[in-house]
C-alpha cells in the first residue's frame, strides 16, 4: 500500500473513543483560540473584501450556516473561505514549530463547514480536527519548512488544503477509498505563494480560507464519487516532488499514533509571525527587568533564525520602514520598537497609528538583526532568539529565549488562554456573555446538539 492510501487508512482509526482526556481537552482549548481570532479577524478589513465578495456572488439565507464574527449567513463552501481567512488576518492563530504553518485557520472552517452540513456533534468534530491537525502537520514537516519556503509557498496554505481535506471527509464518514480521493482532489488544489511579502498584500490571510475550502470541497466531491490518484503525496509529480526540494517522506508516517500533533501546536500571545516572538519575549524581559524607556536604548541586536529570516529580517531598510500591517507583523524593527515603546506586542499595538508613532520610527533605525548558528542546534523542534541591547550609559544587556510563551513546554494556561479570548471577543460579545460562550467551546465533546446549535449559540452577537 503506497503512503497515500496508508495516510488515509490510519485517519480513518482515528476515534472519538480512544482519544486521551488531554487530547480532548486540548482541542477544546485550540478551539477557544481558534473562535477568538476569527471573530476579532472579521472585522479586518481584508476579511470585510471576502465578506464582500461572497455576499455578491451567494445570496444569504436563514438556512445557511452563520459565519462567526459577521451577521451572515453563506453556504458551507463561502463560510469556509469567509472565516478561515478572518482567522489568518491577525498573525494570532496557532502555530506548530517543526512544520512551520498554522492548522486550527485550516481545519478548523473546513470540520465545522461539514460538521454543520451533516449535522454532526461536538465529538465526531473533535476527532475530524485530530486527523486534519495530523495529515497537515506532518505535511509540513515533510516537505522541510526551509525549502518549502524557498521554493516559495506558503506551507499553511499548501499543507493546509490536506488538512483540510481530510477533516471534511472524516465528518463526512468517508472511509479510506474516499479520504484517499479526498486527499488527491486536494494536491490538485494546494496553493499559497509567499510573494505577499513584497508588498504586504493581503494574500497569506486567503491562504488559510482557501485551504478550508477547498480542502471542503475535495472532500464533497469524493464524497460523490469523484476521484484523485491515490500517490499524491510520494508520486512523481506529487505533492512532495512538485513542492519541496528536500523531501522528508518518513514523517508522514513516523511514530503514528504515538503524540497527536494537536499536542505540539503552540498558541500566540503576540499579534505578529511565530519567527519574532521568542525575541519579543526576550525584549519585553529585558525592559521590564531593567526598566527600559526608548530614549535609554542605543542598539538592538536580535539573532534570528535562518529559516525565518527572510520573512521578518531582509531587507533590513524594508524592515525598518514597514507602510502596512502586514508589513509591521513580519518585521523584527518593528516588533522590537514596539514592544519597548509600548510594553506590549498584541494586536492593539499592531496598529496604523503605531506604524506613524516618532519613538517607534526612531527605534526601529535601531534594531538590526543578525544570523546566529547556536540558534539553529535544535530547530525546528525549537525556534529560540537572542536580544542584546545597548543602552546609551554603556550597558550590555543580554538574554536568551529557548522557548517563546505559547508553546507546549512554556504554555499559555486556560486562564491566559479566556483572557486572550475575552480581549478578541470584546466588540463582538457583552462582558457577561462570554463566560457561557466559552463554556460552549470548552465543554465541545460533552454531550450536546449538533455543530448547528452551537455556531447559532457562538454568532449570536451581544456586544456591549
């Protein structure tokens, strides 16, 4: 049996029943964050062009589903692009390390669309979201995320759309032959070119909602009978030929079983790329710890790791003159500056009014990032940072973040975890509704009314 077919053998012995309390939990707890930023994202203005496009193209109707964030109602398909690329406009989704991409804006849209057209609950959506986590985090290890990104794609909306895919069809209860189809239908849709960052265009955000949708319909249309080659992933035109050039095929299948990816996905506390935070980590250390003012400083110097570099440290003069929010979420000068001017690296610093701040401005002349080798001993199982400031009475303050807040061995706890939630949900949710809200979502796998009745629950706006 070729690895496709074996990929989706083993998803389909994925089961509610032999799932771990942690497992469950966690979920759960992706899936509190996961409705946090799709409904602050929404109201982004590059989620509002979607919003947009799709209420011209679809008519909205009481019997489609509600899209969180938003007074719509789309059909699975729309709500899937619509959400997953509000989730994906805020650089606060989930992230996992060693694959380099962010699932839950993937698989999250994509289980929930299926969920709500099969009328499926809380448990069969649990188990769907394991098995799309999985396949597309073991993707994104397989095609090695450095060369992966030098070939220039993006691996949330490749390694997105078999994500996806498979967690549609899992709701769906295809078996094997028709995950295998699912799974092949979805390499012909695999897509996300990395050249957003010339410009700060909005492109990464449609990445994640495309790879919900049309990891949706891959599974829709298997489910009819349609079907793909059954080597997409390991032929010789396969997904790990056409896209990478150093395959890692062994990580698809490796130790299955043995810790879900669900597991190993980290959460962000700062509002910008998973390649910055370990820094701002450091330099909000060192501020607080030595009580840092902007004027005090002469020079920053951040070691970044190669892998992410391009995307947040090169150009240097592009860097330290970000003109959009995109540009300022995937510059390392401006997560700096910002984090000492303002204490804080959260979405209400990643703001048009910050990107015109003088301090900020001046401190960003300030921060020049550099290549460290010792970075790079245990990545990409580690994305750690190093942070030497310079102030201006001649101190040398150093400090080194082996682990960033968020991830699985330094993680955020459920507390930190609502508090994030509550603070995303403020304009959407009154004060004394988002208890119960949360409730919902943390209590996902107890016994409760299909998918349906708790998207209603969750879109029901109540803002203060």
């Amino acid at each position: 049996m070729g690895t496709t077919r074996t990929l989706a053998q083993l998803c389909t012995e994925i089961d509610f029943s032999g799932l771990s309390h942690e497992v469950v939990d966690r979920v759960a707890y992706l899936c509190v964050d996961f409705f946090g930023v799709a409904i602050r994202g929404a109201a982004t203005e590059s989620a509002r062009c979607v919003q947009r496009a799709m209420a011209e193209v679809y008519d909205s109707s009481p019997k489609d589903m509600p899209v969180v964030g938003t007074d719509m109602q789309l059909n699975p398909s729309a709500a899937a692009l619509t959400v997953g690329t509000a989730a994906h406009s805020l650089e606060l989704d989930d992230v996992v390390n060693e694959a380099s991409l962010h699932p839950g804006v993937a698989v999250f849209p994509a289980a929930l669309c299926a969920a709500w057209m099969a009328k499926k609950d809380g448990q069969d959506l649990t188990a769907a979201v394991v098995a799309g986590y999985e396949v597309m985090v073991r993707l994104g290890k397989a095609v090695d995320p450095k060369a992966h990104y030098s070939q220039g794609f993006h691996p949330t909306g490749t390694c997105g759309t078999f994500g996806a895919a498979v967690a549609a069809a899992k709701v769906m209860g295809l078996d094997s032959e028709g995950i295998t189809n699912a799974l092949g239908i979805a390499g012909s849709q695999a897509a996300g070119s990395m050249e957003f960052l010339a410009a700060g265009a909005y492109t990464k955000r449609l990445h994640a909602g495309w790879a919900a949708m049309s990891g949706l319909n891959a599974a829709l249309l298997a489910k009819q009978g349609f079907t793909g080659p059954d080597t997409i992933l390991e032929g010789r035109h396969g997904f790990l030929h056409a896209y990478t050039t150093s395959p890692v095929p062994e990580y698809l299948l490796k130790d299955w079983g043995m810790r879900f990816e669900v597991l190993n996905t980290s959460i962000k506390p700062h509002a910008c790329c998973r390649y910055k935070q370990s820094a701002i980590d450091g330099i909000l250390y060192l501020k607080q710890k030595h009580s840092l003012a902007p004027e005090d400083i002469e020079e920053m110097r951040i070691g970044i790791l190669e892998a992410g570099f391009s995307l947040v440290a090169d150009p240097l003069e592009t860097k330290q003159d970000p003109h959009s929010i995109v540009d300022a979420q995937f510059s390392m000068p401006f997560g700096a500056a910002v984090a000492i001017v303002k204490g804080r690296a959260s979405l209400s610093e990643y703001t048009e009014k910050n990107l015109q701040d003088t301090q900020v401005k001046e401190l960003m002349t300030k921060v020049h990032c550099v290549r460290d080798k010792a970075l790079e001993a245990d990545f990409p199982r580690k994305w750690p940072a190093s942070v030497v400031i310079r102030t201006k009475d001649g101190q040398e303050l150093t400090t080194w973040v082996d682990t960033p807040k968020g991830d699985p061995d330094n993680p955020l706890s459920w507390d930190e975890l609502i508090s994030k939630f509550n603070e995303l949900s403020a304009d959407y949710y009154a004060e004394e509704d988002k208890a119960g809200k949360v409730s919902r979502l943390q209590g996902l796998s107890d016994e409760q009314p299909d998918i349906d009745h708790l998207l209603k629950i969750l879109s029901h706006r109540s803002s203060p």
